[in-house]
C-alpha cells in the first residue's frame, strides 16, 4: 500500500496493523526496535520533548524508522483505534512518548469517529457504574468496566454527557460537584461548585457539556429551576451558569432564560451549540414542543427550527440526536415506527428532509418480566421505548431498545441486528463516546500531563 503522502513509500503485512492477533504481536516483540531496553537513559531524555529525534548510529533500526517523514509516522498512528494506541505505548519508549505528543492526539481526534467510536454504558442499579463497549470491532464482545478515580468525590453519579473523549458527570444526589473524566488517561478533575442557591429552593436542573470548535474551548452549563410552589416538580425562573475550562474554572450566571426545557441533559451537539427539547405547548388544541440551542461561542439560547410536517401534525413524542454532523429529530409514529429527519443546512427550516424509516422492531432477547428497583431521578431521565444512539460509517444507525437492548438497523438492506455485549447489565442507559487521548490538564490550561 503506498503512501498517500510521500510518493514512492509503501507499507505492508504487519506494518498495516502492528498489533493484530494474526501475527502483529510477532512483529511488536521481536523486531530489534521494539526491545524497550534497547535505548540508553539519555536516550531516553531525548525523546521527552515529544519528537522523533535521531539516534545513534549504533541503533540502525531505529534510525531507519527516524527516517521516515514526521507527518507520515504521526498519520498511520492517528488511524489506529485508541485501544490499539494504548496497546502501542507499551511496545518501546519512542513510541510510548510519541503517543503523548499533543499532535498525535489532535491528530487522532480527527478520525476518532471512524476508528475509536465507542458506548459508554452507565447504570445506577446496585451502585453508579461505567462500562465501555468498543463498536464495530467483531472481537470485543465484552463490555469492560471502567475504573473510578473520582469514587471519593462522587461515589454516585449520573453522566451529563460525552465530548471529545471526556466525559461530564454530576452528583446523582442532586447537588454540585461535577467532575470532567477521561476513561483512557484515568485522569479526571473536580468542577467547582456554584455555592450561590439555596438547595431547598432548587426544583431540578438542566445539564450541558460541550466543544466549540472556533474558540476550542470546552465549556459546561447548568440551568437550575427554582420551585414555585410546595408540590412544584418543573420549577421555574430557570438561571443559566456557565463554566468555561482554563486554568481558574468559574461559574459564571449568566441569566435567566425564557424555556422549560425537559431534562436532564442536552440531547445533541452541532456546529458548537447544544441542543434541548421544551415542554409540550398547547395553544388553541395544537400541541408543539421547541428546538432550542445554546451556542458555546455567544453564549446565547435561541430557538432552531423544526420539520414543517412535525410542527403542523401535533407530533410531539420525537428526541434530538447528531447524525451524520447533521441535528436530527427522530419523530415517533402511531404504528411504533421512527422517522428520521435531519436538518442538511443547519438553522434553515427547509433543508429537514425525511430520511429513512426505522420500523417497529423488538428484539429477540427483550427481557420485560425482570427489572431492577427504580431509583428516582430527580432531574428526570432519558429513558424511553426507543432512542437512536449514533451512525456508523457503513451507514448503519445503533438505537437502544427500552434501556435493555442495542440493536443496529442497515437501511441499505433493511435488517435489524441485535448486538450483544457480555457483562451489560439488565438496564442501562448508553452514549456515543469518541475514545481520545485528551489530557484533562491540558483543556484546563495546566499543561501536559
């Protein structure tokens, strides 16, 4: 295979894929190069300033590797999965501290979609836990459990969203902290609280996190809705606090918003604003709900258009995904069925078109007799019959199936396939979660770590 990059540089058997099961190993332990005790300490020392530097003459197949152009180096590690990286950094220290290269992790990020999409699993039942199951790999049939660093400071949690390999959680006990984690550095960082309501006077609050590609700038918002009444369970004279990430972290109010926005986190993430749907209106017997956004930038909520034929039908009973970079309304039928419509021109009301039809389907292995205790939620959940989770690059679409099952619909041939992760538990709530190298010290203005 030759190199799209530098004409006349070919790549193949193992090199394509240096740690597959079929022979990569073979070539990770026993090319010179990749004996971890082969370069001396100094040697050492040089490779911390994150580059590939030359060598001595005496380590002739490490030099043959030096030769090869940075970009074209950093490019073939940028493709591999980041379970596939983590697996590389033990093979020799060149490699180890050229994976942590800011570079090679901006790099990695950008074709993440395609190489490293996994589900981050959570489920509440005996106690908050994380899963990770990684998609499209025919071998990882297991969904493993994560570590939890942050046991101390939140022993219970809910997950606010993922971004960018990080991962947004709050206090499943209602009030503050938020941490911010990373499950592939097991680094993660404890948000500072708000400390300006009462928490008597709290209802339930409203969860944002998310990435500005403009400013680059990482930022979490939580809309705290205040009670109005001893049995009020909606609240109301919702403020909105803003949190941006740098080196000093601090809420910042913002204001109050005009929008009962249904909880308890943002349902979709496009061009830098997040997305949210209101309560059902009813005005003059037609039922609606609204789009609103909060772009990351201005800092301001608006109302985005919704698809003609669903504003004017009363269909009210639809979430909010990303498919495709596009913000999609997943509207759900009378017969059981899904229509999915997606917004090709962000912000123009025409551009909603119907794409495909997800029809009524149960899953074989669906489980209704047996549940675990309920636990209140206390700012609402995300839990419904159906709720698509992400698009594949073959062009298939992953849904979640009353919390119990996944199952991946082709619309090209029409099939359903259940997919079964060992270890998941009974119920469970999954996101799309790009696995990242993104150092939590670094989006907050620290440093490396």
């Amino acid at each position: 295979m030759e190199s799209k990059k530098r004409s006349q540089l070919f790549f193949a058997g193992e090199v394509l894929n240096v740690d597959g099961v079929t022979g990569g190993f073979n070539f990770q332990n026993n090319l010179p190069f990749c004996d971890p005790f082969m370069a001396s300490k100094d040697e050492e020392e040089s490779t911390r300033d994150l580059s590939i530097k030359s060598l001595s003459d005496a380590q002739p197949i490490i030099t043959w590797l030096e030769r090869l152009p940075r970009e074209v180096y950093f490019d073939i590690l940028s493709r591999q999965s980041i379970f596939s990286l983590l697996d590389s950094k033990l093979v020799s220290r060149l490699w180890h501290t050229s994976i942590k290269d800011p570079s090679l992790t901006k790099l990695h990020l950008t074709k993440a979609a395609e190489n490293s999409l996994c589900l981050l699993i959570f489920s509440d039942w005996p106690k908050s836990k994380l899963q990770l199951v990684e998609v499209g790999n025919p071998e990882a049939s297991i969904a493993k459990t994560l570590k939890n660093p942050f046991q101390q400071v939140l022993p219970e949690f809910e997950v606010v969203g993922s971004c960018n390999g990080l991962v947004c959680l709050n206090s499943y006990f209602y009030d503050d902290p938020l941490c911010i984690y990373n499950p592939f550095t097991i680094e993660y960082k404890e948000l500072p609280t708000i400390g300006e309501s009462s928490l008597s006077n709290k209802c339930r609050m409203v969860f944002g996190f998310g990435f500005h590609p403009k400013t680059e700038e990482y930022k979490v918002i939580e809309i705290i809705y205040y009670k109005q009444g001893n049995f009020d369970l909606v609240g109301g004279s919702p403020e909105a606090f803003v949190l941006t990430f740098n080196n000093v972290p601090t809420w910042r109010n913002i204001g109050k918003i005009g929008y009962d926005l249904t909880g308890p986190t943002s349902e979709a993430s496009v061009n830098g604003k997040l997305h949210w749907l209101t309560f059902t209106h009813v005005d003059e017997d037609v039922s609606y709900r609204e789009i609103v956004s909060f772009d990351l930038e201005t800092e301001r909520f608006e109302v985005v258009p919704q698809p003609s034929y669903v504003s004017s039908s009363n269909r009210t009973n639809y979430h909010l995904v990303t498919l495709r970079g596009c913000l999609s309304a997943i509207v759900q039928c009378n017969d059981g069925s899904n229509e999915v419509w997606m917004m090709k021109e962000y912000n123009v009301k025409s551009s909603w078109s119907k794409e495909l039809v997800i029809g009524n389907y149960v899953p074989q292995g669906l489980r209704m007799n047996m549940a675990p205790p309920v636990r209140r939620k206390i700012n609402g959940c995300q839990g419904r019959k159906f709720r698509v989770l992400c698009g594949l690059k073959d062009g298939e679409i992953l849904f979640i199936y009353y919390s119990r099952c996944i199952v991946s619909y082709n619309p090209k041939s029409g099939e359903y396939k259940d997919v079964h992760y060992q270890e998941l538990p009974l119920e469970f709530q999954a996101f799309a979660h790009l696995g990242s190298l993104v150092s939590i010290n670094s989006v907050f203005g620290m440093g490396q770590s």
